[in-house]
C-alpha cells in the first residue's frame, strides 16, 4: 500500500506510461499532431496537486481489505491518472471560456498555440487558431482519460486484456463527469445572467467542485476497494463538507491571495468578475450603495486603491469572516464524520491530514 | 438481426433512452442543464445518416455468425449510437471552429446559444457565451459516447450490470477517437500554414473521416462479431477506400452541390477556404496565374460570377475529372475486396449497398 506522499509519484508515472504508448499513433498521423501531444503531456505532467488521485487513493484505503488491497490499488492509480486527464480537459477547455492569458505562470494552452501561429506568421486569425487546438487537445484529453480508466489505449500492441473498471466505479465515473460539466453550465449561465445569489454560488461548487474534486473521487476509490453502500453515504457527506471547504478557500484566495503562491494575478476573482459565495454574501448583507460600489468593480481590470477599497467592502460586510466560519464549519462537520468512519486508523489519518491541508492551503 | 433500413431507427432508440435516463441526473443539478442537455440530445436525434452506425452493423455482420448473433447485435447497434455522440461532439466543436451558422438548415449550436445571451438581454459578449455553451456541450457529448459505449449510464437505477465492450473492440474504439481528434488538429495546422498539396490534403482525409467513418466502425462491427484477424485487415482496406471516396464525393459536393440537397450554402468549401483534393489538385495542375486567381477565391465571400469562375477553373484544370477518376478507383477497389469476403451473401450485399451509397450520394 502506498503512503499519501507515494500517490502524486505514482499516478505521473501512469500518465507518462500512457503518453509513451499513444506516441507512435500521434507520429503515424504527423509530426504535428505528435508536437500538440507532447504540448499536453507537458500540462499533464509539469503542474497540479494531484488532489483528485489522492482522494481516490483515500477512498480506496477506506475501504481495502488485506485480501484485496494488491489487486486493487493498480486500479485506485489508474482511475486517479485519469481524472487527471479530465482535469486537463477541464482546465484548458475553462481557460478558453474564462480567456485566462496564463496559467501557473505559463501561457495557457490556447495562448501558447496562439504565439506558435504568430510565430510562424500563419495566415488566419492567431487567436482563434490558438482556441481551436485548445479544444481539440482538451477533447482529445477526455477520450484519453476514458481509454485510461478502462485500461484502453490507442494501440494495438498485444498485451494482456485490460483489467475492466468495476461497474459501480464506472456510474460513478459517469455520474462525475456529467456533474462537473453541468455544473460549469450552470456557472455560465449563472454569470451571464447575473444571478448573484448565495444560494446560485453554492449550486455551482457542489457539482462544479465538491462532487467532482473530493466526493464522487472518494467514492470510485471505495467502490474499487469493495466498500459497503454506507461507508459510500458516508465518504458523499464527508466529500462534499470537504469539497465545499476547498471552493470556500479558492475563492479566499482568489481575491485576498498572494499572487507569489497561488501562482494568480492579485484579486483575479474580482477581475474575472467570478460568481462566488463571497462575493455573494457581501453583495447580500451589503446597503444598496455599496453593494453598487462592490458590482462596479467585477469584471474589469482593477487599480491598487480599487482593489483595496474591494478587499474593504468584503471584509467590513463580514462577508470574509462569514466564508472562513463555513469553511471551519465544513471542516468540523467533516471531522467528526472521519472519525466516525469504520475503517482502519491509517486510512482514517490519512482523510484527515487531507481535510486540514485543502481547509488551509495558502495555494 | 436487423436489416440495414432498421439500423437507424434501432440507433435513434437507443440514444432516445440514454437521453431520458440522462434527463434526472441534470434536472437534479438545475433546469439551466436539462434546458442544455435537451438542446444536444434534439441536435444528435434530429439530423443524421446514422453512416458510422450503419458500417459498425455492415461489419458486426460480416463477423456474426448464427450462434453469436444474438447476443452480440445489441453491442453493434450501442457502439453505433455511442458513435453518433462522438459525432454531435466533433459536429459542434467543429462548427466553432471554422465559425459556421447554420448546420442542416438549422442555426449551429453555439449560434443558438448565442441568440439565447441576447434574447435574454444577458451580460457580457454573446458570441463567447455560445461558444462557450458548446465547447461545454460537445464536452458532455464526448464524455457520454464512452458512457454508452461501456454500458455506462449517470444515474443509480439498480439495473443488471453492463456488458462490457470486448477489449479488441475497445482498442479500436479508443485508436478512432485519437484518429479523428488527431486530423482534426492536422486540418486546421495545414490551413493554417497554408500547406496545399495534395498529399496534405489525402492525409487529413485518411485519418479524419476514412478512419473515423468507415474503416473503424468496419472493424469494430466485426471485432464485436468475434471475427478473424484477415477480416479485420480486409475491412480496413475497403472502409479506407470507401471513406476516401466518401470524403472526395463530399469535396465535390462542398463547390458543385445543390444547396437545396446539401443544406449548405452553394460553393461552400470555396468560402471557408477548406483544404480539399479537389482544390489541391488544381492548384498543382494548372498554372501560375490560374492556381493565383483560384487561391484569390479561397475562404472569403464570393459573388456569383467568382464562383462560376472558381468552378471553370476547378473543371478546366481536370481537377474535378481526376477527383471523380479517383472516387471511381477507390470504389473499384474496395467493390474487388467486397466480393473477395469470406462471408455471407447478405452481408456483401448490405456492404455493397453502403459502398454505392456513400460514393455517388448527392449529398
């Protein structure tokens, strides 16, 4: 059984095992299909937390049993390199929508395409050549993380038959994507219609968020241990707590952040005029006029002082102390579940070393 | 087993179910989802030949045999249907990437959620907010094909667990989605850098639709029969020969086609400035000045005179005589190897039926 600190390691290694493989089909088409593959390697495999695989991995601890842990933690690592591939389609697909320049201090993927086009003074317009392959290398991200989670892959190298994926992993898989997809639906519409209820904001990190990063991830690792319908419900609530604490964080950070550790402009929230609870709440328990003072300054490029007088109205409305107490009692409520939890003490020390760290982080 | 006429209607069964047991898992997130879950599930039942489906079953039937028959035609028509998703995938992110408005007489999936933002009076960029709405949805359309073609649904109904997709099969299915994804990004690189030879344009098609539409579906219909490896290496030559005629008809169809049949504007292909054989081949065969006048036609609006121009070009140059010489050759080709199939008489029949179809269809 690996430890916490082996997973990260582990899962890239079957990411960069699954890259190599789907080389020679990329260089059959042409070099410069294997040139934007090697582009997606890269953002695979240079970046993230691995936060996915990781509650995948605690699930499956929660549940494995001596007799089956072997068998099944192959599976528990696999499943977390897919989602990382979900996670890249995700992330390159998002930055399309949200037109975000960079990403972990690089230029996003759309960017990068973008420069590649001017560079070699292509005809057309950069900025869409550099969209289009982005949408294309995040579409070919998802279907590889289907063929990763079902242990396919494009060649035809005769290996053994791959290990199927269980079926009560697989509607949770299903169920995952669908969630991740609807929710950030739900957060587009919800911006372009402008609605700026807390309520709103919760909807989106629960599907957008909680379900696809901790909950449903908790889950298909427990399902691959064979654990029961209730320590399932159980790792639901605690994920979804968990999930919720994580978004909360994200959007403290997104605005009171610093840009050396989150790896983002200072205040990008505000900048990319992002619905979130926290700025919901301000908006909510705000009078008329500063809530007007506080809605002039989402969505647009913002100076120091009005980025100051923002980081004023969210604090002094209490809506900053509001998100920390959820986070806090997310975390709680989380807590005590783990504790609770049936299972041996490691794997329980391990969900709750997860929960403080993404409760917490500073990034 | 269905005759090749029920395949279709067996199909659109069959992904009419999947979108009605997909219906609760969205209503569940928000009414915003099932509204843009309805929209894709009208856009892939409405519209369609059921092509790839119709190869999956032509080989499924090629394979069959009357002990495996049975149980394994279900699987055909499922990875038929699952095919028709990773079409509506391909078919709409497409749209935004060669920025079409209409589609089958219809507005385009991001140009209806673009009249959506500006009916509602919503805020921020219209254009962006559909495109963003249908990176999104072809997204969900991707991520449910792998859905169906695993047997896989989003919800927890307790039903019997899913067939599994044969392994064989699942290799070919996951070499298509690279295939496909992969030419994608070829085609819009070779526009991009304004590779116009003919050689460019006959890899594209080789991987983008030969593959992608005939020689895969072929192959994974007789994987699913349980076929013999020669039937598998026969069918991928004839279903490469049919689906280069298939997409060399379309060519000539994208300048000579009858709006009213092809549901496109007239000359097309010209105004999109598409990197076609046909258009290839003329810029090889004709000289400076005429290949000059011709590239002056290539993807902008054209008058009703440039048109007829480009087209005399397209015909005096021979370009249009060697296209339809080579559309003739491969049909010639795969017809041979129809004929020389170890298999059944009603099975060479419906395969070549299709061939015909495919290659002299009007649109």
């Amino acid at each position: 059984m690996l430890s916490q600190q082996q997973v990260p390691g582990a899962v890239e290694e079957i990411l960069r095992d699954f890259f190599d493989a789907t080389a020679p089909s990329l260089e059959e088409i042409s070099p410069v299909v294997t040139e934007a593959g090697a582009a997606l390697a890269e953002f695979v495999l240079t970046g993230g937390k691995r936060l996915r695989p990781l509650f995948v991995h605690a699930g499956w601890r929660c549940a494995a049993t001596e007799s089956t842990a072997a068998a099944t933690e192959p599976l528990a690592l696999r499943v977390g390199g897919a989602i990382e591939l979900i996670q890249a389609c995700a992330l390159v697909h998002d930055d399309i929508l949200d037109r975000s320049d960079t990403r972990r201090g690089q230029p996003t993927v759309h960017q990068r395409f973008s420069a590649l086009h001017r560079h070699h003074r292509w005809s057309g317009d950069s900025a869409h050549h550099g969209s289009s392959v982005a949408i294309l290398l995040g579409d070919l991200a998802l279907a590889w993380a289907d063929d990763l989670v079902h242990g396919l892959r494009p060649t035809f190298d005769d290996g053994p038959a791959p290990v199927p994926l269980p079926p009560a992993a697989g509607t949770l898989w299903a169920r995952m994507r669908t969630e991740v997809l609807g929710g950030q639906l739900l957060d587009i519409t919800n911006e372009a219609s402008a609605d700026e209820t807390v309520d709103a904001a919760y909807r989106v990190m629960k599907y957008k968020t909680a379900a696809y990063t901790v909950a449903r991830p908790l889950q298909i690792g427990a399902a691959l241990g064979e654990g029961s319908a209730e320590l399932s419900e159980a790792l639901w609530r605690i994920g979804t707590d968990l999930g919720l604490a994580f978004q909360l964080r994200d959007d403290l950070l997104g605005v009171f952040g610093d840009p050396a550790e989150t790896g983002k402009p200072s205040g990008d929230d505000l900048v990319t005029g992002k619905r979130t609870v926290l700025v919901a709440q301000a908006l909510a328990d705000s009078s008329a006029a500063t809530a007007a003072t506080l809605r002039g300054f989402l969505g647009r490029a913002l100076s120091a002082t009005e980025l100051a007088t923002a980081r004023g109205i969210l604090i002094d409305s209490g809506a900053l102390a509001a998100v920390e107490g959820q986070i806090d009692d997310h975390l709680s409520s989380a807590l005590a579940e783990i504790d609770a939890l049936e299972t041996s003490p490691l794997a329980r020390a391990d969900l709750t070393a997860l929960a403080h760290r993404i409760a917490h982080r500073q990034k």
